[in-house]
C-alpha cells in the first residue's frame, strides 16, 4: 500500500493533464460570463423595471419553461425559497414529517424546518448517490401504516409522513420510476430537489420535472447562475397559481389597492438577476456538452487507478456532472484530509461532500432510518473542479 502522500500525488499528477497549470487557482464551479450578461443586465437597469415585474423574468421562466417541457415555472430568490414556498404550496403542517436523504445540502432540511415540519432521514446508495429506494420501502413497511383516512402515520412518533425529496446529487438522477411508485403506495407527494441537477435527464425527462413539483437553483456556484436564485417547476395548474400567489406577498392583482389575502412571502426573483439568467439560458445547451466532456476526461485520468473510483452517471440518466466526484476504495478513506489538502495546497480547490444532516446540531435528534451508506460515502468522497470553462 503506497504511503499517504503517495496517493495524493498521484491524484495530483493525474489531474494535471486536466487542470495543467500549476500558477493557476482551479475553483470547485466557477460561473461563465460574456458580454451577453453585461447588455441584458444593462437593458433592464435602463428600462428601469428591476423588480420581480421586469419583462425579464416573464421571459426567464418562459424560456426555463420551453427547455424544460414543464407548463409552469416560478423564479425565486433562492433555490431555498423555491423549496419553501414548494412545501407550502403541497400543504406541509407543522409537525408533519417529509422524508429527505440525510447526505444532502442543508438547504433541503432547512426548508423543511421553515415549515415547522420535520425531516425523517433516509439512507443514500451507491449507484446514484441519492435515495435508496429499496431500503425506504423495507423502512416504510416496519415503521409505518396508513390510518383509516389513507394517511400515512409513523408508527415511532404518531406523526404523519406526508412526502418524499429526492436530491439529484451532484446532477445524477435518482431512479425515479421505482420512487414514484412507492411514493403512490405510501400516499406521498414527491418534491424533487433539482438543485444540482439542471439539464440532466432521466430517460428522457429533465429531472425537476418527475415529481409533482421540482425545484431548481442558479446559485453562483450552480450550472447556470442568476447571482442567488431558484425556480419551481409545477405541472398542476392550481398549484402553480398557488405558488405564484404566496411567493409574491399574497397580494391580489389591483391596480392601486394594497390587498393581501394571507400571510405570503417575498420569494419572487427580481428583474436584474432574471435578465443575468436570461444570457445563461442561452449558454445551458453548451455548458452541458462541456460538462460531459469534462467528465469523460476526468473517467480518463482515473480508469487505471486501483485506490479510487470515478463516479459514473447511473444507466438510466444523462447526467449534467454538476460536480465531479472520485470516490476513495474503503482501504484509502482514511486519506481523504490529506488528499484535500495536498490539492488545496495546489490550488486544485476541491471539497469533500457535505456532513450528513444527522452530524449537524439542528437535525441531531431527528426521526431517521440506519444511514450507513451516507456516512460512509461522506468518508470518500471528493469533488473536483468542474467549471465548464475548464474545457472547450
Ligand atoms: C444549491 C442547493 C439548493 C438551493 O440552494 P440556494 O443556494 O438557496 O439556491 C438546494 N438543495 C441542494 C441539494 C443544493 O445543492
């Protein structure tokens, strides 16, 4: 077994026929600019609409619309936002618990939070990354049944389970087909977390788009960026006009009359970021392709190593490799520290994953399933950089 900074450099070798200068600092996700973002933002300054009621944000979720086949969109402020006022929109209580992978982004238990509702942690799998849909179905059929009015009721708490949030970690697709029908078998809603996962497809539908609602993300550090932004993506008619509604202060349409039917939110996304999205919109296609180019070279680099796996996308999906992953063979995790800080050193900025939800204070003591895969998977993984400009 080679010593410690042996593997690490090694991995460090290897990636340099990808990220070959050692001046350079190579960031985790750097956003791509050009002059199209700088003339749309101008445009809308100018026109002196700035606000959610811009033209550019009709035009931003018609476009995200058309490319996605999905009939409605609401841009938000936040990809946070989007799961909050989404999780509204369905109804969520407090008290009433949403089951959500424990490896996942804070924001997705957050959002739960926000709604005095409580997240119940599942366990992920290896072959995507999300939720293990097998092991949930064994989970349900133990901890849960459904009460004479066809709710289904935790048997440990007494709560109602009402939900399920798939994550499509780092652009890979959960396997939907299976989810959707347990999600059918238990009475739940599905609320996909599409963060990640902008422009991958499962089979052939963008994922967002599976659920009876999705969210995305244009976070700065996201596939496309609008600064700090999010939409949901909804199929239903009456619930899209519901999120539209709440997410704008409940305000009912007047032309001069203050009148809000409820306590809503100020969720919408306002004209400047809208026309920043706008001129990402139009560079999505192109960013995808770089990306699965990018991937491919990484897979490259990695195919003859013996220490470590290249994640792959799972056969059913078409992945946007939001963020590149290696995963350490069981015998090298306890290397992961010294191999982020051997690249950091380098300025090859990469990152472990997040700390599974059930480490953090605020999710400490809440209702959960063994969730063995996710830690261990938070023991070996690494994201490397996956810019889409680091490739032509
Ligand atoms: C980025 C992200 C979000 C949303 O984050 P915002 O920064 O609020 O846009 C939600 N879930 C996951 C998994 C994410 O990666």
């Amino acid at each position: 077994m080679p010593s410690k900074s042996v593997l690490a450099e090694k991995i460090l070798e290897g990636l340099r026929t990808v990220l070959p200068n050692p001046q350079l600092g190579y960031g985790l996700h750097e956003p791509s600019f050009d002059a199209e973002e700088v003339s749309l933002t101008k445009e809308c300054i100018e026109s002196g609409w700035i606000s959610y009621r811009s033209q550019f944000v009709d035009q931003f979720e018609q476009m995200l619309a058309e490319f996605l086949k999905v009939p409605y969109v609401i841009s938000t402020v936040s990809g946070t936002a989007a799961l909050h006022i989404a999780l509204l929109a369905l109804g969520l209580k407090p008290n009433e618990e949403v089951l959500v992978p424990a490896l996942t982004f804070v924001a997705t238990t957050n959002a739960i939070s926000y709604c005095g509702a409580i997240p119940h942690l599942v366990d992920s799998c290896e072959e995507n990354l999300g939720i293990d849909v097998e092991k949930l179905n064994e989970y349900l059929k133990k901890n849960t049944q459904l009460n004479s009015n066809g709710q289904l009721v935790n048997k440990n708490t007494g709560n109602l389970v009402k939900g399920i949030i798939p994550v499509h970690i780092f652009g890979h697709a959960v396997d939907m087909k299976p989810l959707c029908e347990l999600a059918t078998q238990y009475h739940l809603w599905i609320l996909e977390d599409a963060a990640e996962s902008l422009g991958s497809l499962y089979e052939n539908s963008y994922t967002g788009t599976l659920g009876t609602i999705g969210v995305t993300s244009f976070n700065g550090n996201k596939i496309i960026t609008t600064g700090g932004g999010g939409a949901v993506l909804v199929k239903d008619p009456e619930l899209a006009k519901r999120i539209r509604h709440l997410s704008t202060t409940a305000k009912v349409a007047h032309p001069w009359e203050f009148w809000h039917d409820e306590v809503g939110y100020n969720y919408r996304m306002p004209g400047v970021n809208a026309a920043i999205g706008c001129a990402q919109l139009r560079k999505l296609q192109r960013f995808l392709e770089n990306k699965r180019k990018l991937a491919s070279a990484y897979q490259d680099i990695f195919k003859d190593f013996d220490e470590i796996t290249y994640f792959k996308e799972p056969h059913y999906c078409k992945s946007n490799y939001w963020l590149n992953a290696i995963l350490l063979k069981e015998e090298y995790k306890q290397q992961k520290d010294l191999i982020l800080e051997h690249l950091n050193q380098h300025k090859i900025f990469s990152r472990g994953v997040w700390v599974p939800m059930h480490k953090l204070p605020a999710f400490g003591k809440t209702p959960r399933m063994d969730l063995n895969t996710a830690e261990n998977l938070y023991d070996r993984i690494i994201n490397l950089p996956s810019s889409p400009s680091l490739i032509q």
